[in-house]
C-alpha cells in the first residue's frame, strides 16, 4: 500500500469524524430559543418540592396536636407527662402520643420508664416500655407491643431531660375490642390517667 492511499484513508476519516461531530454539535445547540431547556428545568425543580410539601402533609397529618391535652400527670422529679392522642389504627393496635416535659431547673434522668421486665429493659434502654393500658370494663391489661427482638414498639433511647425541655413519646398497644373506649393509662413513676379511645 503506498503512503498516499494511506494519507487518503486517514483523510477520509477525519472528515467523517468532523461530520459526526459537527452533527451532534448542532443537534446539541439547535431547537428553540432554550425555553424547552428552562420548561425542563423548572418542571424538574418544581417537582422534589411538591413531593416533599405532599410528604410533610402526610406526615403532620399523623402527628398528634400538641395543643390538645387529653390528660397531663406528674412523675418522679417533677416531670409530666402530657397525652395529645390515644387513638385506634386500622392494624389492631393503639397508639398513645403525646410529651414528657421537664419544668424544673434540674437535668431529670429519663431512666425508669422501662418497667420491670428484665428481657424488655435490655433491648429497649432509656424506653417508655413499662406503659400499660387498662380496660376496666373488660378487667383486662395491655402491655406495650413488641418487634420479633423484643424491643418494644415504643419510644427508646430517651436522654436525660435538660430543664425547660420536652420529648416527644408514643407507645402502641393492642387494641381494646371495639366497643371499649374508656381506658386507664399507666407509665412507671407516673400518676394513672384516665383517657378515652379516638377511632
């Protein structure tokens, strides 16, 4: 093969290399005069803050009222305990929300809350696991919900509790039959609180 077929192929792919290129240039700058890009674009940005204001409805719909106050107790040191929501779920089960809000001056340990259940009190430290639930009429108690490790379906790790601070607490037992509304609730070092059932 001779040095100027050679130097003919070679141009022959350089310019077919310009063509593509030159190509996919124009296809790349070409189409209006960029509003599709800013249409693309600020459909794209729009689109994560309607997914998290939908996601923050959703959640606050969950969330108990912090300004309802179905009951409110004292416990050891000074804190209470203030319910916002004893309500039914659809799964059999209820769940208790509400606050543990430390008024004193001093730091209160959080400890306590557990109960006594030695098994319990391992896998679910610093927890509200101790709450019963009790149906007088039907002269049955509820005990705390449980996953398959034995840690309760409760709030866990609770810090000690700086003075003039609050911690936000839930608690899901099984559910009462239907037709029971009426229940006492217990938490360890707490007064008892009569409390009635939401559907």
């Amino acid at each position: 093969m001779s040095i100027r077929r050679i130097t003919k192929g070679r141009r022959g792919v350089a310019v077919a290399a310009m063509a593509v290129t030159l190509a996919l240039t124009v296809a790349g700058c070409g189409g209006g005069d960029g509003d599709d890009s800013k249409k693309t674009e600020s459909t794209s940005s729009s689109q994560p803050s309607a997914e998290k204001s939908k996601g923050q409805d959703d959640s606050s719909a969950d969330q108990p009222d912090p300004n309802v106050k179905l009951a409110e107790v004292t416990g050891r040191g000074g804190v209470v305990l203030v319910v916002n929501q004893v309500k039914r779920d659809s799964g059999g089960f209820v769940t208790v929300s509400g606050v543990i809000d430390n008024p004193t001056d001093q730091v209160v340990n959080m400890g306590g809350f557990a109960g006594s259940e030695t098994q319990m009190v391992a896998q679910s430290p610093n927890s509200v696991a101790g709450a019963t639930l009790i149906d007088k009429a039907g002269k049955k108690r509820y005990y705390v919900l449980r996953d398959t490790d034995n840690r309760c379906l409760c709030t866990m790790g609770l810090l000690p509790l700086q003075p003039g601070k609050k911690a936000p607490v839930f608690m899901q037992f099984p559910a009462p039959p239907e037709g029971t509304t009426d229940v006492d609730f217990a938490l360890p070092t707490f007064a008892v609180a009569s409390l009635k059932i939401s559907e």
